[in-house]
C-alpha cells in the first residue's frame, strides 16, 4: 500500500462508466460459488487479503490442452533480449511484447494505441496460467498486436512500475493481484485495471478478449473520453505526491506507549487461539508484525503479547508451510491451520524467517526454533545461492509430477503419496539401524499426519492436483510422539533425519519448480539480516553462517554497487545453482529505496555480529545516498523511486508493512541506530519527520508494525552497551553475551583504547576507561549509565533478568 491521501472523489464512478464488460453467468450458481471465485483475481497477490480456497480452478480445460499440443518452432518477440526470467518466459508468445522502454512508447505515440501493460514474475502460479490461457494463445495475440501496444514488466526487476499502477488498480477496485492487467494512455496514465481474466467468460468475469474488444471500441468510439479519464486520474496521483503531513497527527511525548497499546488490541482482536497467525486463510508469515510483538513484549511484559508471536512461529514451524523435509518455508498458506499452501518458495520470507526465529530462540532459549533457522540456511545454500555468494529471488510453486509429463501443477514436488514413502522406506532398510522400515514408517507417519487416501482437505484443493497426496504437517510435538513410541528425544531426532533425508534424496530426483535466477538487492539485504541475527544466536553452527553472511557480504559490494557512482544496483542474473556465470542488465536498473535500506539494515545486523567498522562506515555512505535520492524535503518521509526516473509519472510513499516491511519503516530504524552510532542528531531529526509523515495512519501499528517499533526506539531511547578493552577473547566474551538477546533498542560499541582512531564516536572513545585493567562493559539508557561490570557472568545474570523469558 501507498500513502493516498483522498483524491477525486469520482475516480470509481468514472472509472465504472469508461467500460460496460458484462459477463455470461448462469443465474442458477449459487452467490457463495460466484463470491470465492470472483477472489480468483487475487491469487498471486502479496498481501493476506484474498480467499484462496479456489486457486487452481482456471487450471484445467482449455489451459491443459493447449500446454499439451505439439508446436511448431515459435518467433522470438523483443524480450528474447532480456535478463528477467519472467521476461524470457513470454518472449516465445505470439504477442509482440515489449520490454517497458522508449521504444515501446514511441509505437504508441506515433500509432496513438493504447498500451497494455501487464505484470507479474516467473513464480507466479496465476501468471502461468494467463500466459498458456490467452498470451499464447493465436487469435488473443491477434486482438492485442493489432488494437494495442504491449508491455510485459517483472514486478521484482521494475517495483517502482509494479508499485505505481498496483496502487490505482487497489484505488479503482479495492484489491490487486498479480498477474496485474491494466491499460495506459500513450502518455502512461492508467485507464483500466484488473488481474486475471479467463479465456471465457464465467463466475461473474469477461473473458480476456471481451475485455480487449470493448477497451478498443471504446477508444475507436469516445478517445477524448477516455483520455479525460485518464489525464483526471494521472493529475491526482501526481497531485497526491505532493501530500505534506497532518500537523494534528503529530507524535508527542507518550504518542509510542498509546500506539503500542492500540496495536496490541488490534492484533488480540485478530489472532488465531487455535492456529496462531492473524485473521483467517490464506494466511501469511507477515514476519514485519512478528517482529513488532517481540518488540511490544520487552515494552509491556504482557505474557500474552509474546504467547501470540511464539505460538504463530510454532505453528509455522509444525505447518505444511514448512518443508520438513529439507528446510525452508512457503509463501502462504491456503488454510486456516498452515496445511495446504501456495508451495512457492521466496528468497525474502526466507531471510526474515531466519530473523524471527532467531528472535523466538533468544527470547526462550527454545533450540526447535534454532532448528527451523538452520535448515533455511541449508536450504539457501543447497538450493538458491549463487556460487560467488548472492541469492537467488526464488523457486515456483508448480512443477511436472513426472519428467515424461507435460502439464505443470502446483505442489507435484512437494507432495507425497502413502505409499510412495512407505515404498522408499522399505527400499532404503539399510539406513535405520536397530528399527524395522515398517515401524520407521509408522513413526513417520504418525508425526507428519499422513494418511493412505491422502491428508489436504478437499476443499482447498478443487481441481484435484493433490488428491491421494500428502503435505507433512506435525499435529501434536516431537514430546507427543516420542510418548506414544516409547522413544528417546535423540533417537527419534536421528530417526526423522534419516527419514526425510531419504525422501530429500528421492524428490531431488523429481522435476524441480522453475528456479528464478535473479539476485535482488534488497532480498538479499533480508538474507544479511537473518544470517546476522542466526549468527548471534553462537550455535555451533556460527561459523558457518558468518561465513555465509561475508560471502554475501562481498557479493554485493562486489557485483550489486557501483564505486564510482555510489549507487546500488537493483539486480544481477545467475544461470542455475552451481554455475557461475552472472549477467548484468545492458541499461542498469539503478537501486529504490527498499535497496538501500534492507541493504543497510543489513549491514547494521553484520557490524553487530561483527564489529567491523568498515562495515558500520559503508551503511553510513549508503544512508547519505539513499538520504539525496529518495528523501522528500519540503514534506518528509522517503520516495520509493528517484526524482527525475525516467517514464514514472508519480512518485509514491509506501506506508504499509505487508510480506516485507515497507522501505520507510526499515529507514526509520537505521536512522536512529545510525544516529546513535556516530552520535549525529541530524538522523534523528530526520527520523521524526518520517515517522510524523505516516503520523495519520490508523491503526498505526497494525499497518505498519515494524515503523511503531522504530518508534519506540526513536521516543524511548536506545540501550548502548559499550565493551572497552582491547581486542581480546575476554573483549569477545562480553560482546557475545550481549548478542544473545533479542535487545531491538541496543547498539554495541567497542572502544578500544590502543585503536581509537577506528572509533565510529569519538565522544565514546574519550568517556569510557577500563576498570582496574580489565575488560569493562558499560550499560547506558540516553547517556545515563549504570555501574560498570568486569564480571561477565554479572552482565549475564542483568541481562537474563531484564530481555529473557522463561515460558511454561
């Protein structure tokens, strides 16, 4: 969502009377049936607002068969050029693609079409669909090359485009979606927007080419009126740019502490007692809000506060959502109960993931969190890491059940058969070593809640694609069925990764969903923070993440920034897991700010885990870049594209936490860290701009959960604890103390008296001594500090009692 102040008020009603579409529905189907798939438009959206109970319905028919024709050798349209998968997935379409540039406006101009621009990325299920329904399609592609100039655009490479027309497409229609449809001016003013359309018209939506017939009469017949419209349309949204603050909405003294209550009512009005997670399906991680919880508990100490983040997570962990059998997590989840999902798997949930894991582990000391943290880890790194250190955007959701198949669908890698497993069981006997497959397999499923005719509700899967399947789902605990097996906690550990780790060995062997080899800057930024904040958890593992996180560290200063500019590019393009060839856009696509601050944030998490300066230095550089070309001057907050882009004909401010918190909300966090590290107001004056610009939202810290956390930062005050003593293992024994606790408002300094040129605060350098020769650690709240400790069992006694909860 985008900061919209109200605009005209007649933009819907003009916007319903520029087209007259009506669909052949049969007034026998029922309202409820027509309701849950008119939501079918919704399917590939990134935020939980849309039933997902039908989402394979337009999968069969006329799609199957015609994905299933042989076919001659195709003509390449322009995007044969292209670097974007999602790109290069359309440039064998018979429709003349374009990719969004001068050339395809020019076409439009000089011929005086409209333009159809669609959008989407290569793991979206819906966008798959559309393609094989109507975009390849022969006599569509003829409706659109004669009637339209057309436009393909990949949402991850070009946000600032995604973003602009997703934003009128949720003002005209009150909810979005990708595939994203919408029809353009020459001048780029949008028209008419929708998601997907069908190739025949049915369950209250026209068919795709009814739609194009009537948007081209309608610009044969009445052109001035339509570009009425459209010049209203462009003129507000220019206009709403331009939005200063709501001076009465001012934060004050006290504003956090009200918000924070007001945003833990919301969210125990929303939660789920019996599932965890908030609000009914589908149902995302919504990782932003977590975080935000973990932050209210430490505030108000509400054990109930912290019960509805760690039973979410919990229930995460246990759900379908979670591949248990490998490691990593799904987009959503198409029921109430985490079950049946979307199998898609999205580099940014995996980073933030790791974050809040990592967080639930410092709070409780409970290692099953560490456990779900570190197989993402394997995950990324067996299955979405470039060879020279950068992570791809992603893997698809649909796949072939079988390499003789010729129709994708979604979940075939994922999902398993009752006697598929139990078939591999018996196969792989060898590997259980005092235990019989057919008791392994018993175990097993009992655990994962398998069942002989399959476990996915019928419901949630209409078109059949997972009947007889199942998706492992862990109903009661590891304690439950160590219990009903009479088993020992070890034994059974040893059990389950001998068990899927036979399974892993099988499915690798089955078709793979379609990799997207993409490497986005921001995503990455996500993955620095969680390999940073798993770090900082000192499992045994440690090492292996920080090795991780500086591998992915130089890739990005590497190969994602450009030295001489000083700018960040959006993104690069790997070829497959294991080759190292990478690809670069010939016309760079320059960074927005979501780039600049994950990526910062980033590198504040690694100069935590860290303490490398230069590190801290680099982040600081980043913040005064994005700082000259995104910050607002006259009214505040950051612009999500830069003044004077190219063909953007609005610049928008986000204001909603969604599947990744908004670059806005992550800004105001390092501002103030940043502030406090090199002790420089200006960055907290600029904090409270931002945070007084989006000051009107309500309920605040539902939209924006992690911006009320930088909040509370920015009101409270921050906890600075300052290690001083040289570099030593006594110095690194505090300091690893100190980053075992989830302690969102704390900054660590190291002040090293025979280096004190490499001070970041110099004021922190010349205040704090070492006592009696020792390492010292100072704990500080707004510069009042409380006694000194050289003890640090003490610091870790203070620091148990103050940030850590014991749960029963």
């Amino acid at each position: 969502m985008f900061r919209v102040r109200p605009l005209l008020p007649r933009i819907r009603s003009s916007l319903q009377t520029t087209l007259k579409l009506q669909a052949d529905t049969s007034q026998s189907e029922s309202e409820s049936f027509r309701r849950n798939l008119r939501l079918l438009h919704n399917s590939c959206r990134s935020r939980p607002v849309s039933n997902q109970k039908f989402r394979t319905m337009a999968t069969g028919g006329e799609a199957s068969k015609e994905v299933s024709k042989e076919e001659p050798a195709k003509q390449g349209n322009r995007l044969v050029a292209s670097k974007s998968p999602y790109l290069l997935q359309h440039a064998y379409n018979p429709v003349d693609w374009y990719p969004w540039g001068e050339e395809a406006f020019e076409k439009a101009r000089s011929e005086n079409k409209i333009i159809f621009l669609s959008v989407g990325y290569s793991t979206c299920h819906w966008c798959h669909v559309m393609e094989h329904e109507s975009f390849e399609n022969p006599e569509t592609a003829a409706i659109m090359n004669e009637n339209f100039v057309n436009i393909k655009v990949d949402r991850e490479e070009r946000p600032d485009i995604d973003k602009i027309y997703m934003q009128f497409l949720l003002m005209s229609k009150g909810s979005g979606g990708w595939p994203m449809s919408v029809w353009l001016t020459p001048t780029l003013a949008p028209l008419v927007a929708g998601t997907y359309f069908p190739p025949k018209s049915r369950y209250g939506m026209p068919s795709f080419n009814t739609v194009l017939k009537s948007i081209a009469r309608k610009w044969e017949t009445d052109k001035e009126s339509l570009l009425a419209t459209g010049s209203s349309l462009l003129s507000a949204l220019q206009k709403n740019q331009d939005a200063s603050a709501v001076p009465e909405a001012a934060f004050g003294a006290g504003s956090a502490i009200e918000k924070l209550s007001e945003a833990i009512n919301v969210h125990r009005q929303r939660f789920d007692q019996t599932h965890g997670g908030f609000g009914s399906e589908p149902k995302f991680p919504e990782v932003p809000r977590l975080n935000f919880l973990f932050h209210g508990y430490l505030v108000t100490k509400d054990p109930d506060v912290l019960d509805m983040v760690i039973e979410t997570l919990t229930q995460i962990g246990k759900g379908g959502i979670h591949d248990h059998i490998f490691g990593g997590f799904a987009r959503y989840a198409t029921t109430q109960d985490w079950h049946n999902v979307h199998f898609e798997k999205m580099l940014y949930d995996q980073g933030q993931l790791m974050m809040a894991f990592a967080n639930a582990y410092k709070v409780t000391r409970d290692e099953i969190y560490l456990r779900y943290a570190d197989k993402i880890h394997k995950y990324l790194i067996k299955d979405l890491r470039h060879p020279l250190g950068g992570f791809y955007a992603g893997e698809d959701a649909d796949s072939l059940p079988t390499h003789e198949d010729k129709v994708k669908v979604e979940g075939a890698f994922y999902a398993w058969t009752w006697d598929e497993i139990q078939a591999a069981f018996k196969d792989q006997a060898q590997r259980f070593d005092d235990i019989t497959p057919e008791r392994a397999f018993e175990i097993y499923a009992y655990h994962y809640g398998l069942k002989p005719p399959g476990n996915v509700p019928a419901y949630s899967d209409p078109h059949g694609h997972l009947t007889g399947k199942n998706i492992l789902i862990v109903r009661g605990s590891e304690e439950d069925t160590c219990a009903n097996f009479k088993l020992e906690e070890d034994r059974f550990k040893k059990l389950l990764a001998t068990t899927n780790d036979i399974l892993h060995v099988i499915r690798d062997k089955r078709p793979r969903p379609h990799l997207d080899t993409k490497i986005i800057c921001a995503w990455n930024g996500l993955v620095l923070s969680g390999l940073c904040k798993l770090g900082n958890c000192y499992s045994a593992n440690r090492e292996q993440y920080m090795q991780t996180a500086k591998e992915l560290l130089d890739f990005l200063r590497k190969e994602m920034y450009d030295p001489e500019q000083k700018l960040l590019i959006r993104s690069c393009y790997g070829v497959a897991v294991g080759d190292e060839t990478l690809e670069k856009n010939a016309s760079q696509i320059d960074g927005f700010l979501d780039d600049y601050a994950f990526l910062i944030k980033g590198l504040l998490d690694y100069y935590k885990a860290t303490l490398d300066v230069d590190v801290l230095h680099w982040a600081k550089a980043l913040q005064d870049t994005q700082d000259k070309l995104f910050w607002d001057e006259r009214n505040g907050a950051y612009f999500f594209s830069q003044q004077d882009a190219p063909n953007v004909i609005v610049r928008l401010k986000e204001d909603h936490d969604g599947a990744e918190p908004c670059g806005n909300s992550v800004s105001a966090h390092n501002l103030v860290l940043l502030a406090h590290y090199y002790d420089e107001n200006a960055y907290l004056q600029k904090a409270g701009k931002l945070l007084n610009f989006f000051a009107d939202v309500s309920p605040f810290g539902h939209a924006l959960p992690e911006m009320l956390s930088a909040l509370l930062m920015h009101e409270n005050g921050l906890d600075l604890v300052a290690v001083v003593g040289p570099d030593s293992p006594d110095t690194q024994r505090f300091v690893e103390i100190c980053r075992k606790f989830f302690i969102p408002s704390m900054i660590i300094v190291h002040v090293d008296p025979s280096n004190p040129e490499e001070a970041s605060n110099q004021r922190l350098q010349t205040k704090f001594k070492m006592v009696g020769g020792k390492t010292t650690v100072y704990i500080c709240h707004e510069r009042a500090c409380r006694m000194p400790v050289t003890d640090p069992q003490q610091l870790e006694d203070n620091l148990m009692a103050y940030f850590f909860s014991k749960r029963d």
